[in-house]
C-alpha cells in the first residue's frame, strides 16, 4: 500500500511538471511569435490567461487586437480560447466567442459574427508535425459591413484530411447551408426582391499537394484539383473542375473549367446595376454569346480559363498576367 501512494505521489509531481511545461512553453511560444511580428511592424495586443488542470492546456486570449501596417488591416475580438489535450498535445481545439469579431480594411469594416464557432486540428507526432486532419464547424454565421449584412448561412463545415500513406496530400471539402448574400451585396448586384434569397446548394472540394522546403523547412503550396463545384441560386447554377500546378513563387500552370446555367438573367441584373461598365457592355454581350453559341447551349456558358507561362486566358482571349496562388506555413 505505501509503495503504492507513493508511486502515485511520484506520478501526480511528474504529471504536474509535465502541465507546468507545457503552459510555460505555450506562453513563451505565444511571446516569441508576438515579438517576431512585432519587429516586422505589426501591432498586437492580448492577455493570456492559463487554466484546465490537469487534463488540458486551456489558454484564453482576451481583449484581442492584431493590425498588419503593410495590408493596412485590423482585426480585434473579445475573447478566443485554445484546448490542447496534456496527455497529446498534437491537437487542438480552438472556440470563437459569442461575440462578434470586427476586421477594419481600407475603406471598409466587416463585423464577423459565429458565435460558438469550433475548429478542430491535429498533427503528425514528431520534431517537425505536419497538419494530419482540420475540421472546423459552425452554426449560424454572418458578416455584416457598416451597411448592412453581407453574406449569412445557417451553418459552415470545413473538413481537411491527409490522404492514407501520402505524406502533403489532402482532402478539402466546404459547405454551407443556406448561404445568403445579404442586402448589401444584393443591392450591388442589382437583383430584384424575388430572386431567391438563399443558395440551394454551396459546397466545393479540392484535392491539395504540399511539399517542405528543403533549405527553410516551411510548407509550401504545389498542387490545386478542384474536384467539384456546385452553386446554386435560383435559376443559376454554376459548376467546375479542373487542376493546377504551382511554382515555387505561387505561379499557376494548368486550367480550370466552369459551366455556368441560365446565365442571362442574371447577367442581365449586373448589366442594369452596372457592374458591368455600361462602357464595356456591347463587347460582353458579344464574348459571351460567342462563348454560349460555341458550346451548341445558348443558356450555358462553357468556360476554360488557362494559366500558362504567368499568363491568363479565357479560351483563346487573353486576359492578363496570372494570379499567384500562395500559401507558406511557418517554419517549424
């Protein structure tokens, strides 16, 4: 019996080290990326508090405020919490408060509200972990401007996944229920009060490539295939596929293909609202009905965009330089 008390004493020590770490190591971790940011030009400002003995790490970071100089944006929140189990700290658990969180951009603020939304992550086990799995989950959401709403759905599921025995592939699936653009966006749209408030169907997929650099160990973007897209909104449907391959500076190769149904009244609506310049109108009533007449359907438009050479083009027009597509995580 003493053997066992004081094996059991020796466990709860250890174990207590082992959580005192592990806080420890989270505050320090939190500080040293403050610092970095900081010494770049960032502003940042938040108070950590340290609890869930003996079973988590829970850190919760209040009075939230983050400013980029260079992207001239802010973002600030109330609260935000982070569970790391203490017997696997390869997961986390991250919680959005109730309330809501404001982005400040050049000429534009958007109020940002999921109350309770969660997101979910866990990584491979070693001295260098890399995502394995990324599920995040909320109920009702919405972004609102100092206009009015802007977009709202009933819910939001994001799933990513590593494929089985490959090392940088995964799986990434998106859905809304009931995604809405709300009055604001409407409004600059130009669509009349019965087109249907909501999307019938709001979800895409895409199969991701990445690969570690080598010399700075970072994990870099190399490969997009979009494997479905489905919009529908009222008589709109909009669907795609297609894949990408991309240079180590983000530069594109490869094309993407989108079929858009019953295009015209709804292209009809962006003319009457101009946000197709009234300037420019005749030559998009032209491209467009050349490219519907090409495909035999005169209510579909059969798009291919191509990205070749760090150039553009919609089937044989050029559109201009290619977008990068870049994502870089940090260093390990």
């Amino acid at each position: 019996m003493r053997r066992t008390i004081i094996a059991l004493t020796v466990l709860a020590l250890v174990w207590c080290g082992w959580w005192a770490l592990g806080a420890l190591v989270i505050e320090r971790g939190f500080a040293a990326w403050r610092s970095e940011r900081v010494s770049d030009g960032w502003q940042i400002e938040a108070t950590l508090t340290a609890s869930g003995f003996p079973g988590h790490w829970h850190t919760t970071a209040e009075q939230i405020a983050v400013e980029d100089p260079d992207r001239a944006g802010r973002l600030s929140g109330d609260q935000l919490t982070v569970a790391v189990p203490a017997y696997w700290p390869f997961s986390a658990v991250l919680t959005l408060p109730e309330t809501p969180f404001t982005l400040q951009l050049p000429g534009e603020t958007l109020i940002v509200n999921a109350p309770g939304a969660v997101a979910k992550a866990s990584a491979s086990a070693g001295l260098a972990p890399q995502i394995a799995a990324f599920s995040g989950v909320s109920g009702p959401w919405q972004v609102n401007t100092q206009h009015g709403a802007l977009v709202s759905a009933e819910d939001l599921t994001v799933t990513l996944l590593e494929a089985p025995r490959r090392s940088g592939s995964y799986q990434l699936d998106a859905g809304a229920t009931a995604f809405a653009p709300g009055d604001v966006l409407r409004a600059t749209l130009g669509l009349p009060s019965g087109w249907p408030r909501a999307f019938e169907a709001a979800k895409v997929a895409l199969k991701v490539k990445t690969e570690r650099d080598a010399a700075e160990g970072a994990v870099l973007l190399r490969h997009l295939e979009l494997t479905a897209l489905e919009m529908v909104w009222g008589p709109l449907r909009v669907e795609g596929g297609g894949s990408l391959a991309l240079e180590l500076d983000g530069t594109p190769a490869g094309q993407l293909r989108l079929t858009i149904k019953e295009w015209r009244g709804f292209y009809a609506h962006l003319k009457t609202a101009a946000v197709i310049p009234p300037d420019r109108a005749f030559q998009a009533d032209l491209m467009l009905n050349a490219l519907a007449n090409i495909g035999g359907d005169p209510s579909t438009l059969d798009l291919t965009l191509r990205f070749e050479g760090g150039e553009m083009s919609l089937g044989t027009i050029l559109l201009g330089p290619a977008p990068k597509i870049t994502f870089q995580s940090a260093q390990p």
